[in-house]
C-alpha cells in the first residue's frame, strides 16, 4: 500500500513537471518575438532619446560655460559680503532688486508665449526671496551685476575705524 502511493506521487509529480516543462512548446512563440521585439524597439528609442539629451547638454556647456559653472550662494569675505542666485537661465531684466528697511528682496516674474504647428504654449514662473542686511553694512553702496548664470549682490562693510 505504502508503494502503491508512494509510486502515485512520483508519478504526478513527474506528470505536472512534464507538463510545465511542454507548456514552453506550446506558447506562441510568434506573439512572444513580437512582444520582445516591440520592448528592444522602445529601449532603442529612449537610449537615442538619452544620447541626444546629452549631446544637447555637451554642446550648451560648450557654448555658454557660465550657465554651468558652480560658485558659493554665499561669501562673508574681509570687506564685503557676497550674495548669489541662481538664475537657471533668466535674463537679468526680468528680475526686480529693492532694499526696503534693512532687507533687499529679489523678484522674477518670467512670461513665455509660444505658437506652434501643434497649438499654444503659454508658461508662466515667479520668483522671489529676501534677505536681512548684516548691521555692518553700508547700504549706500550695495551693487547688483550679472555674473553668468547668477545673480550677484555685493554689499561692501562699513569701514571700521582704528584706533
């Protein structure tokens, strides 16, 4: 008795095993070769994307190395201090500077309109920060001035007298 259903399982088990093993035969293997070949279509496609993206990148680093040269955002130097904004490619006269009680505030308001074969495209970007004025500040002569890609604030320290 104990052979006769010990010989039964094994010869299921090798039935499903074989079965599992005949299903490969039976799958259409003209679906799954047109499936696998869409998928290499489709990595193809985002690799040539990806390649162009970064001869893109190559060429605009080439041709404007400013837009991509990283500088401190801050600098507490001898004899000034030195504030930096990024400006990701803004022109400086979309960009407001105002000193107001002992704060300068910097806004952006970008507007961009586009017409193209496949409609209208209409963005639109603000932006604004402030920042406190150190006390040992002369705040009659703070400059503005574009370096790059960043906007740069330079407010020179009052002269400290000696004795």
């Amino acid at each position: 008795m104990k052979k006769l259903l010990l010989s039964s399982i094994v010869i299921g088990l090798v039935a499903v095993t074989s079965a599992n093993a005949f299903s490969l035969f039976n799958m259409d293997t003209k679906s799954k070769i047109e499936q696998n070949n869409q998928l290499i279509k489709e990595y193809k496609s985002a690799i040539k994307k990806l390649e162009g993206e970064n001869q893109y990148i190559t060429e605009q680093k080439s041709k404007h190395p400013e837009l991509f040269e990283k500088k401190p955002l801050y600098e507490n130097l001898a004899d000034k201090y030195i504030y930096r904004i990024k400006l990701n490619g803004a022109k400086m006269d979309t960009l407001n500077f105002m000193i107001k009680n002992s704060v300068f505030s910097v806004n952006m308001n970008m507007k961009r309109e586009e017409k193209s074969d496949s409609g209208y495209y209409y963005s639109s970007q603000y932006f604004e920060t402030s920042y406190s004025i150190p006390a040992d500040v002369d705040q009659e002569k703070i400059t503005h001035k574009q370096e790059g890609d960043y906007f740069t604030i330079i407010m020179p320290k009052k002269a400290t007298v000696k004795k």
